[in-house]
C-alpha cells in the first residue's frame, strides 16, 4: 500500500473509474449480444432496435472515453452489415 497521500488518492480514483469502465464495457458487450441473438432468431425487426441500441449505447462508451472511436466504429460497422444481410 501506497504511503504517500497523493498516490492512496490515485489508488482511489483508478479504482472508482476501473469500476465505472467496467460496467459500462458490460453494458456494450449485452447490447450487442443482443444484437447478434436476434439475428440467429432471424427476427429482422428485433435485431433493427437492438441495432439502434447498441449503436447509442456503443456511441456513449466512446464520447466517455471507454472505447477508441475506430472500435467502436468497426463493431457498429460490422453489426450493421450483419443486421442488413439478413433474409426479409
């Protein structure tokens, strides 16, 4: 354990924002498993909202720092295709 006042501070706050990361990342990857278990259903309406939601929630995680904007832009990208191949 740090001794220092400043570094049992640091501790502190690198805690609390691994935390914040965390639940927010968790948050990210139910949405797109959402995503991607409405397109095994071949449900194309479901997987269209899932879509719309992921892609706000994946668009949050990276104004909040969580994701780089390329990840995330990959993930929507890929998403999306997946969403717009599938069967009417």
């Amino acid at each position: 354990m740090a001794n220092i006042k400043s570094a049992k501070k640091r501790i502190l706050v690198n805690k609390t924002k691994a935390d914040r990361n965390k639940s927010i990342k968790s948050g990210v990857k139910t949405s797109i498993k959402k995503v991607y278990a409405a397109i095994d259903a071949n449900d194309k309406n479901a997987a269209q909202d899932a879509l719309t939601a992921a892609t706000v929630s994946l668009s949050k995680a990276t104004t909040k720092g969580v994701y780089h904007k390329n990840t995330s832009s990959r993930k929507i990208s890929r998403m999306a295709q997946a969403v717009n191949k599938m069967a009417n």
